[in-house]
C-alpha cells in the first residue's frame, strides 16, 4: 500500500509538473476545416505540448471554432499568432493536434477567451482532397499503377528484401528533414497554403491536366517507335558530352569576362525601358518602310531590286577601276578653284536675278538691258609674253563708280556675317545699301 501510494503521489507529482498548476488561458481559433481534430487533441509550441483543446463548435459562417486551453505560462498570446492542424503521422486516425506560432512579444495582446481568426490559421489538407481533383480515368490510372507495382514486385521478394537495408537511412534523412522544417514554422506553414493554392489551380484545370497526360501518353509511344534512332543518339551522347565539357570550360573563363562587362552595362539597361517605351510608336510607324525595303532589296524579275544590283558590282567596279581615280585626282585638284568660286555664290546669284530683271524691261524696240562688259584678263609684257591679271588687279585704273566690294559684296550684307567674305585687298564695308 505504501508503495502505491507513492506511485499516486510521484505520477501526481509529474502531472503538477507538466500541466501546471490548473490555471489555464483560454482562446479560440476559427479554421476553414477542423477534420479528424477531436476534444482532448494538445496544442503544441515547437513540438513541446503546451494545452489541451476543448471544444469544436460552428460559427454562423460554418467554419470551425476550436476552443483551447494554454497553460498560464505562455499566456497571454499576441497579435500575430499563427495556428495550424497538424497530424504526428499518416497511419493513425484522428491523430492531429493544433501547432502555435506565438505572435511578437511587442504585439497587441489576445485577452482570455479572444479569437484567432480564419487569416492567421491553416486547415489541413488531405490526400483525399488530392484525390477528388482527379477525375475518374485518372483515378483509375492510378489505380492501374499501383497493381502493376504489385505486379513488378512479384517473385521478387529477395531483391524487395535487399532494397530494405537502405529504408532506415531514408527515414533518418527524412527525420533530418522534417526536424529542419519545423524549426521555420512560418515558412513550412506559407508552402502548406501555397500547395492548397496549387491543388485547388489544378482542380480547377483538372481537364487541362487530362489533356496533358493524354498528350504526354502520345509523346511516350512517339518516342517508343523511335527507339532506334533513340540507341543511336545514347550511343552518340557520351562524346558529345566530352566535347561540350571542354567547350563549358572554356566557356568559364569567357563567363568571367563577361561579367565585366555586364557590371558596366547594368547603368545604361536602366534606361533601356523608357527608351523602348519611346521606341515603339517609331517600329510601329516603320512597319511600311521595313515592308518597302523589303521589296526594294528582293522583287521578283530581273535587274529590279538591290540584289541584281549588288551582283552587277564586280562588272562597274572593272570598268571604273581607271576612271574613277583619275575623277578623284580632277576633283581634288579643281578643290582650290571651287573654294575660290563658293565665295562669289552670292554674287552669281544676285547677278542672275537682276539680270533677269532688266531684261524684262522694254521699250518701242523691245526687250533692253544696259550692260557694260570690262575684260582685262591679261595684258603683254615687254617680252611680248602675255600675263594674267588677278581678279582683284582687273579693275585697277578704271574709274566706272566700281566699289573695291569683297566676294559676296555685290549684294547686302547677310545678317549672319557670311558675306561678304573679307579677303586681302578690298573692304568688306563697300557693299549695296538697303536691307
């Protein structure tokens, strides 16, 4: 009898320690679906249980409100607080328990009996639900799959048996990788959703992915009835990749140059956007160019586009191989001459103009005009030799009323100072008067 009492006493003892002293905070939290979650099921922190669920009722909305009980010492929770159902495995039946996130400490408090609402809360998802996005041929192709691996592993006990020996290490990997993820509950919680967001995209797509499927079935017995030419392109792919592997290395060190040069690239690109914003109107608007230069460059026939041009080249450039040298020496030695003469533009121009006009005067007898020509391009020297004047030297001795004008003096001055052209020997003042 003493002995059982003080087993009573040491197990009570124990239950003070873990559960605390009975006072509790209380809290609800409002889930879209609370399946398999029964009264009595914990309330998790990090894996460590923390209270006791209560309750499960419906709101007004249908959705489930679960009533939980936590222990004083983690009380009060604050704004922010994350809940989610979760299962400890998937061969048990109404194994789930509800696992907290607390909110920052320096959040608003959740007062005793307050709610976390459907927003900060994650229902489960089974693998029924995934099951019912199937439609039935799916479903039974599954189904098929699993009696064919069945099937496959008929007669094959010892290799099945031998496959075991690298169970464990999958399953200590697998703890690895479980015991990572739930140190983030926040992030294993977001891709929980994303994947419920995922699920529902392909239920609502459930026809398009039979569509794949049918089409991935068809590109499996296309390839199936190439299975030569796919022999052939294996037996080939190993010396492919020796060489691409050569090519890759090499390709590394253009890689890192390249990145230079993508470094000093990176402040220009930021202005590429508005500038192909601005650019589109223009590409628009030369879709007709590009078309007509299309035609212009190919048209059907012959000697009518650039192409026949093109391909005429060789036979122009033999027949210009002389004459076009001897064209660039006249030029370049007729360049002092048309300088000397582009001055005396204006002049030329004047005198054209006014010529024109007095020869539009007329009288009984017709059409007059008064000119007065002066040559005295050259004269004789005492060797009987005749010598060429200068232009500005033709006029000297005359007394016609001739101003000694500059080139471009025969007309006014332009107002931006390009004629007339001060040259040695005449004023660029003595030019017609008037505006």
């Amino acid at each position: 009898m003493i002995a059982v009492a003080a087993l009573v006493t040491a197990v009570a003892l124990i239950a003070l320690a873990m559960f605390g002293d009975g006072e509790t905070y209380k809290v609800k939290a409002v889930f879209q679906n609370a399946g398999q979650l029964v009264p009595g099921a914990q309330v998790r922190v990090g894996g460590t249980p923390i209270g006791t669920i209560t309750a499960i009722e419906l709101d007004d909305s249908s959705q489930a409100v679960v009533s939980m009980e936590i222990n004083e010492e983690l009380a009060p929770l604050h704004t922010g607080t994350q809940a989610t159902i979760r299962s400890t495995s998937l061969s048990a039946i109404a194994n789930r328990y509800v696992s907290i996130q607390p909110g920052p400490n320096n959040a608003e408090e959740i007062d005793d009996g307050g709610r976390i609402e459907a927003d900060d809360t994650t229902a489960p998802v089974d693998l029924d639900v995934l099951f019912n996005t199937l439609d039935a041929d799916t479903r039974e192709g599954l189904r098929n799959f699993v009696r064919g691996q069945a099937d496959w592993y008929a007669g094959r006990s010892q290799e099945a048996a031998e496959s075991t020996k690298y169970v464990a290490p999958f399953f200590v990997s697998t703890t690895d990788l479980t015991r990572e993820l739930a140190l983030d509950d926040a992030l294993l919680s977001r891709f929980v959703k994303d994947t419920s967001a995922t699920m529902g995209a392909i239920a609502e797509r459930r026809d398009d992915l039979a569509g794949l499927v049918t089409n991935t079935s068809t590109t499996a017995d296309a390839i199936a009835d190439e299975n030569v030419a796919l022999t052939r392109a294996l037996e080939l792919l190993p010396g492919t990749l020796r060489k691409a592997n050569t090519t890759f290395v090499n390709l590394r060190s253009t890689l890192d140059d390249l990145d230079v040069l993508v470094n000093e690239s990176k402040p220009a690109t930021r202005e590429l956007a508005p500038f192909f914003r601005r650019l589109r109107p223009l590409v628009r608007d030369a879709i007709p160019t590009v078309a007509d230069l299309r035609t212009l460059i190919r048209r059907p026939g012959p000697d009518n586009d650039l192409i026949d041009l093109t391909a005429k080249q060789p036979s122009l450039a033999k027949l210009t191989a002389s004459v076009f040298p001897r064209a660039v020496r006249t030029l370049d030695r007729a360049q002092p001459v048309i300088d000397y003469g582009r001055a005396y533009t204006p002049d030329f121009a004047a005198w054209f103009t006014k010529f024109g006009q007095l020869a539009a005067l007329y009288d009984a007898n017709g059409h007059y005009a008064r000119v007065h020509p002066t040559f005295f391009p050259a004269e004789l020297d005492p060797t009987g030799a005749l010598v060429s004047h200068p232009p500005i030297e033709r006029l000297d001795g005359l007394d016609l009323g001739n101003l000694n004008r500059c080139p471009g003096g025969a007309t006014q001055a332009s107002s931006d100072g390009s004629s007339p052209r001060a040259v040695s020997g005449c004023d660029p003042a003595d030019n017609p008067a008037g505006p």
